[in-house]
C-alpha cells in the first residue's frame, strides 16, 4: 500500500486560502449504507474513509498493526477495522445502533450512516434513512439480491430517498463475471421498479480490492459508468427537505427580546423569502407581510430553504410555536384526519385508540390511530390484515388528529409530510408517520354554531356543568358513592345525570369488549358522551374503572378547562378483592376471566386527583358528602 | 448591514443544523445550560448560541466546570465571552473534590475523574437543569459515532441506553419526566476542520495557547508540559526550557501535553493541522 501519499496529504503545497473556500464551499451528502455482515460494507466503509485521506498516521500505523493481529486479510489491511474496530468498542452493552462516519473528497464532503442490516435493526436503519439523500445497497455477488436487500430497497424508497446506488461488491471472487453482474441487475431492476424506482444505478466493487471505488477497474473493463465514490461526487443534490416549493417555516421560537421587537424563529422548509413577500400563517390562515429577515450578520435580503432565520412582520399578527409561516397562495392544506404509512418502533404494541401525541414540524398534538387497514410485507411488499403493529412493522392505516393541522403530503415535502409519535405516560418515539393524504379536509367539516350556547343551557339550570370522573378498581364503590352524590345533588334542584360502566356496557358499547383497545375505546365514547351532556348544562357523574391514565388524560382535553374533575376512589386491591361483592377478583384469579384490572390488567392510579376518597378511613356516607362539598365549591 | 444569502454550503448547513437543534430544546425544556470549557469547540458553540436567538441574548446560562487547574489564559477569556454575550456565567466547582484537595499532579486520572464525572452529577442536581448543551462531537473520539444528538439521562444521572429514542428527520421529542434530564450535542457533526474554519471565518476570539508561543515547558514521559503557574511542582533537576508550543485540546494544564509548532496564527494552524500526523486526542494524558 502506498501510504506516503497519507501522510503528507496532497494539500501540502496549496494556497491555503484556495484550500479554505474549497473547503467551506463543498456541498455535503449524506448517505446511507444497507447491507449486512458479510456482505463487505464494512470493508467498504473502511476502504471510502481511506481513500479519502482522512487518516491521521497514527491512526493508519494502527490500522496496519491490527490488521495483521486481527484482521482476516492475511497481510493486508482490513478496511473493515476501521469501521468495526469502532464497533466494537461502542458496542459495550448498548444496543447495536446507527453509527455515523465522516469524510471528505476535494469535492465533497460526506456523512455516512452506518446501520445494521437484519430485520430488528428496520427501526434504525428507518432512523438513518430519515436523514439520507442517497443509500447504497451492498450486494454480495456470491449471494445475490437477498430478501433482506429488497427490504433495504422498499425502506429507503418508502423514506423518500430518491437516489439509491446498488453496490454489488466482492466481484474480485467471482473472477470479475459480467454475467454475474448483470443478472444481478436485473433482478434488482425488476423489484425496484415495482417499488417505484425508476433510475437503476449498479455498480460492480471489489470493496477489498478496490476496484471501481476511486477509480475504474482495469479487471472490469466492460462496466463504462462512473466508480462508486465519482458517482457520489457527481450526484446532483436536492434538499433535504424535498422538492422546490413554495415557501413554508414552521415557527420554533418567538424572539422578543424587548416591546418594541416581536419576530419569528425557525428553520425554512421549503422555497424562498424576501421583505415585503405576502404570507400567512396556518392554522390561523391570517395574512401579513415580511418585514425583515433577521440574522445575527445583518438583515438579509433573500432566504432560502434550510436556513435558520428570524422574520418580523410588518402586522402583529397572532403567532406562535408551531404554527406554520407560508406563502400567501396558494396555501397549505389543513385536515385532521390522513391515511399514513405507520413505522412501529416501541417494544409495545401499536394501541389503537389510544391517544399519542404527535410531533410534526415543530408543533405537538394529541393524535390517534384507527386499526391498521393491513399490514406491509417488507419482504414480499404483499398487504396482510391486522389489528396492531408490534416492533419495526409497517402498515398502513388512518391518523386523527385533536385539532386540524397544515401538512403536505410526504412524497412533496418531508418537514411536512413525516411525523413521530411520543407515548404520553413513557415519553417515548414510540411511532413515525409519513402522510400520503387527507381523509377529510378539516375545512369541510363546519362546526354548526347554535344560538342557545351551554353557557345559556347551564345558566337556566342555574348550575356549572361539570362531569365528576370517579376511577377506581372494580369494587371500589365507585357506583355506590356515585349514586349517593347524585342523590344529594337533585335534593338542591341540580340537574344531574349518572353514567355507569355497567349500564353503558348494556347499550351504547355493547359491541366493545375487555381488551386494552375496547376499554380505549369505551372510554373514548363516554368522554364524549360526557361532553354532549355538559354542553347541555349537565352535571355528569361516571363511574368507570376507566384503568389507564392516557384515557382519563384524553377526557379531561375533551372539556373546558376546569370542568372536569377526577375523583380517585382508593381501595386498596386486598380489600376489594375480600369483598368481591360481584364474584368477578375470584373468577379471575381462576382464570374464568381476563384483562381484569388489578389481576392481569394494570390499574394506573392518579397522581394529582381534584379529589381522592381514601376508602379505609371512609364510609360512603362520608365519601358523598366530601364529594358533594367539593363540588359546591367548584362553582355550584 | 444587507447582504444576500450564502448558498447553502458545508458550513452553513452545519450552523443551521446547530441552531435549530438549539431553538427546539430552548422551547422544549424548562431549564437549559451550556457547558462552557472556554475551549475552541465551546467558543464556536457560543458563538451559534448567539446566532440562534439574536437579538435576544441567549436564554439560558453558560456554566464553566472549574477544576481551578485550568490554564491562566482560559480564566481570563471566560469572563469576557459570558460578559460579551450577555449571558449569566455560573462557575461549578466541585465541593467534594475541593475539600479532598484533589489535585491532577497527586491524583491524576482521579482527578479527571472525579471532576468530569461528578460535575454531570452534581450540576443538574444543584441547580435543576433539564437539558445540558455540550459541545462533543461524533468524529471526534471514537467511542461517540453512535451518539444521538439528544442523549437520556435518568434521574440517577446514567446514560439511559434503553430510553434513548429513534432521531428520525429534525424532530427531536425532548419530552422527559420529572428528574430526568438530556444531554445535547448541536455539534455532533461537525469535524475538527470545520471548528476551526468557521472560527476563522467568522472571527471567534479563542485562547491564544491554541497558537505556538515561547511558553516555559518541561518534558514528562514523552509528554511536553507547560508550567503554567507557580503550582507546578517541578522534580528534581527539572528546570523549565523555553519552546515555541501550540495546543490542539484544553484540559487541566498539567495534564495536558503541548505541541512543538512555529503556527502563530490561526491560518496557520489550520495548514499545520492537514500536515498533522496524529489525530487530536493524543495530546491529552487523559481522554475525558
């Protein structure tokens, strides 16, 4: 190996001012590289950071020392060192993640995210794609397209990458066979077309050898096109964020330092900006003109997309983080409701109905999922039925949203159009999403505003409508107490209604049973149920076991601030389990009956209850009045 | 000033990358820190911090991990760069390994260790931070390629390798539960190269012991260190000689070993660095 030219660097001579602005000036891409162990992309990772002189001497010195104790080369250097010796010290105990690698040519320069191939790896390599402009999918020649290589090739395509190579390495073993190569080809061709691709780059490697890395093989004097790193080199390069559009910025932060300045930080999605371009702002759909860009460097005349600015407006308009700055027209859709592509990543299942939020830009939202519409064979890319998505699965299925958000689709724009899911109790990215359309575009569906408003209705009852969420284990005395408040309650003339787990069991959510998805949804109805009714001027009394936070979390969004009110009814489970007024703790333990709270199904207590009825220290009585005296207090 | 907008190139992307990462985890967390070592990765993380939300001043503090064996040079830059961006300075140090009197001649990696260590323990604990700015990148040691830009702590302080989270896109979820707290790396893609070019293009004051001098130095175990104060307990026979030296990382003086270098001057560090043949972390007794 020539490894004078290493360490002297070729930039030795140059004017280190033309070196400086060739440096500064370089385009970056980053890539992605799909393979496996065994199919050399580690020797070819190793091969392109040494090939681009990113070495420091010591580093090479050890690189030539561990190759010859550890590598597999003989006495040749193992490229794959470079790459796994990292590895390995970085795998101590963690997970096998995303890795990055940096280097540079004198033309470009180059990010590399290095994920692992097999199947339970999809979450990462999902990561390291989300974030890639082009992925190079390394084939073994001895082996052929793999069903993992066509798994690389439907996730890369599903994240939008649009540029993807086909690096079909360790042709030195099969003697340079253009054959082999071709038929290779050809059997890609035929799946990446039926994926969507349409430009098909192939490329034959010796990632050992070297061949067709930096510069053409003289073994394979057949291939005419370009070597893998002058491919990389020449790629023409979008924007990360996807293709040319109009301009949109999702606002981050409002920068007001003092009165008299009021601007609007953030990152540009998409298009261009000047002082004096017409915008609007989304949802609001309020329109103003820029009046400055600023910038710690002065005020700019022009911004475009992936910059990080600072806009004023020439109105004060209403604004805030994660609202949507856009061009004037045409605008952005908005909807709350979309089909998506869903990508699980949590070792919990997807939970239909349960409600996650949802990150999109820069605005976070309480969102949920229907059951998924099928489920995607990333082998196969054939459509299978599902109730849920476990870990690293992908479906397809329908997204609703609390409130309507601006979205493009992902295909138009990737800041827009892709989303993650964060569990609400764990805090967790638990999900991601990439928008193909909306269901029902918000602006469809009016709101009906009446005349008599519930203010009018609760006013003529002389009352607050509230609704008084009592949770607790089965047996707890929710039902008991609850009809003991609402007693009290009618006997000072207020209107009142009583909703009870059973009774709703009977009718409106017959059709629901005891698994965690049915009691998301049980829970969903009676929430908006309850809402029905405190429109009405009701004071709405439930008793459910309503066992998860999530859902008790999701009611309480439902209604005004201040009129709901959870009431923990604490029994501890060795009490009501004595009891078993219903027979139901006995019949569970016998295993008659499942998904039964407290046995073989959580019970989330609260953690900050508007009330908690400690059942050992009290008697129904007892509890009734409290209630009942809070509620007086709560404005009635 | 009116200027047009760059072209999006390597350094620009890579500001806009770092301040948008800085935007999101100011509106997400409670209350964020910077950690400033005053060294040249933190003066161009500063430097972003005042970009990313100029005309305010950023709206976090800067707090300065004191081992008090830092170097004079270091002491006198931090005051003025806090002052300068008009932000609150705190300065941690640590009270156990003070009242131990640890010191880095005696006690060596111990004394890293405990500095460096505790200081992520203690500080959030003392002063209730969330999330830590800290200016570590992914190519620079090697144990860091697979580090996230936002990292999971729990709220005993460990790195939290079951909770961290997929990073899919720019949308970072800095949500955390009581307790909890993230530590954030808005530079982990930048290289070495990049440091010091966009110090030099946007002209960042740096401590000058990044450029070669005459400083009083002795020779330890292959190692060139500058006697920096008059703390240093020189060995018997050992008399300081005169060199012109540079440093290419800023630790504890007496663990940190100095280059033989005539690069007086930025540019002409940065054509030294590409004639370099060893990688950066070398000069240090002590990767930390």
């Amino acid at each position: 190996m020539k490894n004078q030219m290493y360490k002297a660097g070729s930039q030795a001579n140059e004017d280190i001012d033309v070196y400086l602005d060739r440096n500064q000036n370089k385009s970056v891409l980053r890539f992605i590289t799909c393979g496996s162990v065994g199919d050399g992309k580690s020797t070819l990772v190793g091969r392109l950071l040494y090939e681009s002189k990113m070495l420091f001497q010591d580093q090479l010195t050890q690189l030539e020392e561990d190759s010859k104790k550890l590598g597999t080369r003989g006495q040749d250097i193992d490229f794959a060192l470079l790459v796994d010796g990292l590895s390995a010290q970085r795998d101590q105990g963690i997970t096998i993640d995303v890795t990055y690698h940096f280097f540079a040519t004198q033309k470009r320069r180059f990010i590399v995210a290095d994920t692992p191939g097999h199947e339970q790896y999809t979450r990462n390599m999902i990561t390291g794609a989300s974030t890639a402009q082009l992925a190079v999918i390394v084939i073994d020649a001895c082996k052929g397209v793999l069903e993992q290589s066509r798994r690389h090739i439907y996730l890369c395509h599903l994240l939008g990458i649009r540029n993807i190579v086909l690096a079909v390495n360790k042709m030195d073993l099969i003697g340079y066979d253009q054959s082999v190569f071709e038929a290779i080809v050809s059997d890609y061709t035929e799946f990446a077309t039926i994926v969507g691709i349409s430009e098909h780059i192939a490329i034959p490697i010796s990632g050992f050898r070297g061949d067709n890395i930096v510069a053409c093989s003289d073994s394979m004097a057949w291939y005419t096109g370009l070597p893998l790193l002058a491919h990389l080199e020449a790629l023409e390069l979008e924007h990360r964020s996807g293709m040319p559009q109009d301009f949109c910025m999702p606002v981050q932060w409002i920068n007001s330092p003092h009165s008299g300045f009021r601007g609007f930080s953030g990152r540009i999605a998409s298009g261009t900006i000047e002082p004096g371009d017409e915008v609007r702002i989304l949802p609001s759909a309020r329109t103003s003109k820029v009046d400055r860009i600023v910038t710690f460097d002065g005020d700019l005349n022009k911004a475009s997309a992936g910059q990080s600015i600072t806009l004023t407006l020439n109105e004060e308009v209403d604004c805030s983080r994660g609202q949507i700055i856009t061009a004037a027209a045409p605008p952005l859709e908005v909807a709350d409701q979309f089909e998506i592509t869903l990508i699980w990543m949590d070792e919990k299942a997807l939970l239909p109905g349960r409600s996650y939020y949802l990150k999109i830009g820069t605005q976070m939202v309480s969102a949920s999922l229907a059951e998924p519409k099928y489920q995607v064979n990333v082998n196969t890319l054939g459509h299978t039925a599902t109730k849920t998505l476990e870990l690293n699965e992908i479906g397809v299925t329908t997204l609703t949203t609390e409130r309507p958000i601006p979205f493009a689709p992902f295909a138009k724009n990737r800041t827009l159009g892709g989303f993650i899911l964060i569990d609400k109790m764990t805090n967790a990215t638990v999900g991601a999403g990439l928008i193909k359309f909306a269901l029902r575009r918000a602006q469809n569906i009016h709101w009906q505003p009446t005349d008599v408003t519930r203010d009018h209705r609760a006013q003529l009852k002389k009352q607050k409508a509230i609704v008084l969420w009592m949770t607790g284990l089965s047996g707890s005395g929710k039902s008991t107490i609850a009809n003991a408040v609402e007693l009290k309650l009618t006997q000072i003339n207020r209107h009142t209604f009583l909703l009870d787990g059973d009774n709703v069991r009977h009718g409106l959510n017959k059709d629901l049973g005891f698994t965690e998805a049915d009691r998301i949804e049980n829970i969903r109805r009676v929430g908006e149920v309850a809402k029905l009714m405190t429109d009405a001027g009701l004071i709405v009394i439930t008793a459910f076991i309503s066992p998860f936070k999530s859902e008790r979390e999701m009611v309480r969004n439902m209604m005004e601030d201040g009129e709901f009110i959870e009431v923990f009814i604490d029994a501890p489970l060795s009490a009501v389990e004595k009891r078993d007024v219903k027979g139901l703790y006995a019949k569970a333990r016998a295993g008659q009956l499942a998904n039964f709270t407290g046995i073989d199904s959580p019970y989330e207590a609260p953690e900050n209850p508007e009330i908690r009825i400690d059942t050992t220290q009290t008697t129904i009585d007892e509890a009734a009045q409290i209630i009942f005296e809070a509620i007086l207090k709560f404005g009635n | 000033m009116t200027q047009m907008a760059p072209s999006q190139n390597n350094l620009s992307e890579l500001e806009s990358d770092a301040i948008e990462i800085m935007r999101e985890v100011v509106s997400e967390a409670k209350n964020p820190v910077m950690l400033y070592s005053v060294g040249k990765t933190s003066a161009v993380m500063l430097h972003l911090a005042k970009k990313a939300f100029f005309p305010s001043s950023p709206p976090f503090p800067l707090m300065h991990v004191d081992t008090t064996w830092e170097f004079q040079e270091i002491y006198k830059l931090r005051d003025k760069a806090a002052q300068d961006a008009g932000m609150e300075l705190i300065i941690h140090q640590n009270s156990e390994a003070m009242e131990i009197g640890i010191n880095p001649f005696e006690h060596g990696v111990l004394h890293t260790e405990i500095w460096k260590a505790e200081e992520l323990k203690q500080a959030p604990d003392n002063y209730g931070f969330d999330a830590t700015f800290d200016g570590a990148r992914r190519n620079d040691v090697t144990s860091r390629v697979s580090d996230r830009i936002l990292s999971f702590r729990s709220a005993q302080h460990r790195l939290a390798s079951r909770a961290q989270r997929p990073e899919l896109w720019s949308l970072y979820n800095a949500r955390i539960a009581a307790g909890e707290s993230i530590r954030v790396f808005p530079l982990a893609n930048w290289t070495e190269l990049d440091i010091w070019q966009y110090i030099y293009i946007e002209r960042i004051d740096v401590v000058p012991l990044y450029f070669a001098a005459l400083r009083p130095t002795v020779e330890r175990d292959g190692m060139l260190l500058m006697v920096d104060d008059e703390r240093f307990p020189l060995e018997q026979g050992e008399i300081p000689v005169m060199r012109s030296i540079r440093f290419r990382t800023l630790g504890c003086y007496p663990l940190t070993g100095a280059l033989e270098s005539e690069a007086a001057t930025l540019i002409e560090v940065i054509q030294e660095m590409f004639l370099t043949t060893t990688s950066e972390r070398q000069g240090r007794a002590i990767g930390n």
